[in-house]
C-alpha cells in the first residue's frame, strides 16, 4: 500500500483530472445526446436519417477507434489540438449516442394518450410537450441515462489511456512504467480504488435521484 | 414507422405535411452542406488519392493483400477473444446470479460487494490487471494455449461481464411468474432442480437479447488492449498499418467499418429476437408496453467502452 500513500499527491492530482475530462464529457455529451434525440422524434425525415446514422455509427464503432479516429485522424485534417482535448472530444462523442438512445427511450415510453390528452385539453405543442411529455419521460429517462452517465465516467480512463497525461490511469501508468513501481499496489490500491471513489459515488447519487423521480406507473 | 411510435405528433394534417416538406428541404440541404464542407476538407487535404486508398480499395496494389491478411487475423483475433471472454462471463455470471438468488443474507452481502466493485471499476483496468499485474504477482498464463496476453485481455473482460451477467440473470428470473417455481417445488424438484430445468431455462429465453447486446459491448471492449499490449486483434492491426502507410483516416475508416458491420448485425439480431419473443408471448409484450418497461433487454446499457 506504501507506494500508494507515497505518491498520494500524484493520485489526488489524477483523481482531479480525471474529474475534469468528466466533468467537460458531462457538459458536452447531454446537451448533443439530447439534440440528436430531437432530430431522432422529429417529423422531418432528414434529421431522423442524421440522427439515425449518428448513432448506428457511435454505438458500432468501440471508443478506443473514436479516439484514433480523433487524434490520428483530424491532424491529418489540418485540425491540431492537445491529446486532451481528442480525448474529451473522443468521449463526446461516443457517449451521445447512448445519451440519445437513453432519452429517446424516455420520450417513447410516455403512452400516446397522455399527448392525446394534452391536445384535447387544448394544450398547443410546446404546450403539451412543456407540462405533460418531458415531465414523465424525464423521470423514466433517469436509471438508464444515470448508468450512460456513469459507462461514461469509467470510458474516461481510456481517454486517458490514450494520451490525455495526468488523469488517474495514466498517473498509474507513469508510475509502474516510468518510475518502476510494483503493478499491483498502484493499480489494484490505486488506479482502481480512484475510480471507485468516482463510480461508487455516483451510483449512490443516482440512486438517491431516482428515489426521488420514481413513480408508479 | 416514427409517425405511430412517437407521442409528440398526430398523423399530420395538410398544413403540418406542407411545414415538414419545408423543413425537410431545409435540413436537407443543411446536412448536404455540411456534408459538402467535410468532403472539401478531405478533399483539399489530398485524402481522397489512391495513394492513401489503394492499399486498401485496390486489389492490384502491391500491399493489398498483405493489408487484408493483416485485417483478416484481427478479425479472427477478436471474435476469438470476445468469445471466450463472453462464453466464461455467461458461465459464472450464472452461477453468482444462482448464489445470490439461493445463499441467505450471510453470503449474499459479499456477493453484492464483489458485483458492485467489478461494476464500478473501468474495463481498461480490468484488462490492464489481467494482461501486466497478474502475471507480476505470479499467475502465469503463459503456456496457456493463446498466451498470457490472450488470457489477460478474456479475464479482464471476462470478470467486468460476468457480474454484469450475474445482474442479467438475476432480473430475468425475477421477471419470471413467481407460480413457475411454486409449482415445480410442489411436483418435488430440489431448489437446485427448480433452478435448473425449470427457471434458468426460461430466464435465458428472454434474456437472450441481452446476452446478445451484451456480446457487441464485449466485442468492442476487446480493442482496449492496444493500449496495454501487443494482441493483434482488429483495432491494433489497423495502427500497425497505417503507421507503415501513412493513413490513419482511410485505415481506421475501413477498420470502424468492419466494427460497424458486425456490431450493427448483432444488434439486429438481438432486436429480431427480441420482436418474436415478444410475438410468443402477447402478455409480456403487453406489460412491457403498459409499463413503458423495457424488457430486460435494454435494461443495464453495460456500457463499456
């Protein structure tokens, strides 16, 4: 365990970073799920191909080739950035589509009477959508959009496995390589525990949350 | 198909019809020009020349086929570790779900432990842990058929899926009537036996689906290991290549592809399935509906990466 506790700043300033990529994955990947979503239960065909074809493609293709696809890729392109920002760009990605698919789900489980209902009230569309729809499906949306969430959080080691420097994975993986420490305690007391911290945690807000929305249909 | 699933809209009138035919043309010609904009890009960038693509596109290219065989073993190399990672997750995710459905409180509370740390932790760790630190604490599978890298990379996968398994198993049980086991503990059977031939069974029909969406996530995990070590399934492969030919957009384009062609037929494997179950099984299919629940199949989005 010592080699844990001697470079315990080393493990706390990856922790930071990993919560950061978290944290930028999470600002991007809700707001383009949901917008991928919208075009996904829209009534223009166009924009369900487009957001047909986003997530066919996303939740195909495993992340480790996003990511390559990100920093090999876009260079080649004429676009250089930092190994981080791929990453995160990487992790936006890829976790929309299962963001989309989690809200679209949401959107669908919302039986066609409560709309129909909404609309015989004399409720227009934003109306209806406002104070009837997206209040129910946002509490069915909750458990599988918390476990995306989450899918993601762990995800953020693999962008860090790939380059971003700093976050908790790669803090292990300087350690046992660079500087010859023992696999075990770094990775098992370590890297491991930091994402538990992170996994455990959320899932026991989730929890709480969805304690809170949940309701008897 | 939307039109009837979707709750947001009714079947459309003439004056919605003629404002979706305006809209589709707009975004229609919105996304060809984005479309447009990425295809100069590449254009400009001199990635559309057979310089970049004959290797791969160009059957008389003097490194066509040499590319294919190297994107043919890593094709072989991953189905082969998904397989045997997915076969032993199924096994012992079966038998923690048993042990936790059949154990008292006593053992189960260690049970849930062990599920919810494996679930918690990333799968790149969990690769990781099998492929270098098992080996540095002693377990050595290197004479193993496949070698220590192979084992490394199945038993990391395999130890994030089976509790993810175990999870599966468990739920479908659960969603059986509870008079199946009533009835087969009336007639006689052991717990054990009850288990066996009367619920398990049952439960793995339905949860099929989920076992095979589960078989997609597995499939894309397998290419975590190019970061830790050299296995040359699909994805490392395709690095190897275009770090000899300078293509990294081409290559990985064909590698997602193939990612793409097998994932994409397993999940609609899994949705056909899915339909004629729901087919044999009105009841079901109508609870589900009722209760906007989604059947097991979509429950745990395992997630990984």
């Amino acid at each position: 365990m010592s080699p844990v506790f001697d470079n315990i700043d080393l493990f706390v300033d990856g922790f930071l970073t990993s919560l950061e990529i978290i944290l930028y994955a999470l600002a991007g990947s809700v707001p383009l799920g949901v917008l991928i979503a919208a075009c996904r239960v829209s009534p223009i065909p166009p924009l369900r191909a487009f957001g047909t074809f986003w997530v066919t493609t996303f939740r195909n293709t495993p992340l480790t080739v996003v990511l390559f696809f990100c920093a090999f890729g876009l260079p080649e392109l004429g676009i250089n950035r930092s190994f981080f920002f791929f990453g995160v760009l990487g992790l936006v990605l890829y976790t929309s589509a299962f963001v989309c698919e989690a809200v679209r789900s949401g959107i669908n489980s919302v039986p066609a009477g409560q709309a129909e209902a909404a609309r015989s009230l004399g409720l227009n569309f934003t109306q209806g959508l406002r104070f009837v729809v997206i209040p129910q499906a946002l509490r069915t949306v909750v458990p599988p959009l918390g476990s995306v969430l989450i899918a993601m959080m762990k995800n953020s080691a693999v962008a860090g496995a790939f380059g971003v420097g700093g976050d908790l994975w790669s803090t292990g993986q300087r350690l046992t390589s660079a500087l010859g420490y023992a696999t075990f305690p770094i990775f098992v007391g370590g890297v491991a525990v930091g994402y538990l911290i992170i996994t455990l945690t959320a899932g026991a807000l989730l929890q709480v949350l969805e304690r809170k929305v949940a309701i008897a249909r | 198909m939307s039109q009837q699933q979707t709750v947001l809209y009714d079947a459309q009138g003439p004056r919605a019809r003629r404002r979706t035919l305006i809209g589709t043309v707009v975004a229609a010609l919105v996304l060809l020009g984005l479309a447009y904009l990425v295809y100069r890009r590449l254009d400009e960038q001199g990635q559309f020349t057979m310089e970049k693509w004959g290797p791969l596109i160009d059957p008389g290219n003097e490194v066509f086929d040499s590319v294919w065989r190297l994107i043919g073993t890593g094709v072989v190399n991953t189905l082969k570790a998904a397989a045997v990672a997915m076969v032993l997750s199924i096994v012992l995710g079966t038998l923690i779900a048993v042990a936790r459905l059949s154990l008292g409180r006593a053992g189960r509370i260690p049970l849930i432990g062990l599920i919810e740390i494996f679930r918690g932790l990333p799968v790149v760790v969990l690769v990781f842990i099998g492929v270098r630190v098992l080996p540095d604490i002693g377990l050595d599978m290197r004479n193993l058929p496949g070698g220590q890298v192979f084992w490394g990379l199945v038993l990391g996968l395999t130890v994030y899926n089976m509790v993810i398994f175990a999870e599966i198993v468990r739920a479908g049980v659960a969603s059986l009537p509870r008079g199946q086991r009533e009835a087969a503990l009336a007639t006689g059977l052991t717990t054990w036996q009850t288990m066996r031939i009367v619920l398990l069974p049952q439960a793995f029909r339905t949860m099929l689906p989920a076992i095979i969406s589960q078989l997609i996530v597995v499939l894309k995990d397998t290419s975590l290991v190019t970061f830790i070590a050299n296995y040359d399934e699909l994805l490392s492969q395709g690095e190897s290549i275009q770090r000899n030919l300078g293509n990294p957009i081409q290559t990985f384009f064909v590698v997602a592809l193939i990612y793409i062609a097998i994932n994409y037929a397993l999940g609609r494997l899994a949705q056909y399935i899915e339909r004629r179950q729901g087919r044999a099984g009105r009841a079901a299919e109508e609870t589900a509906e009722n209760t906007g629940l989604v059947p097991v199949g979509g429950a745990p989005v395992g997630g990984g990466a």
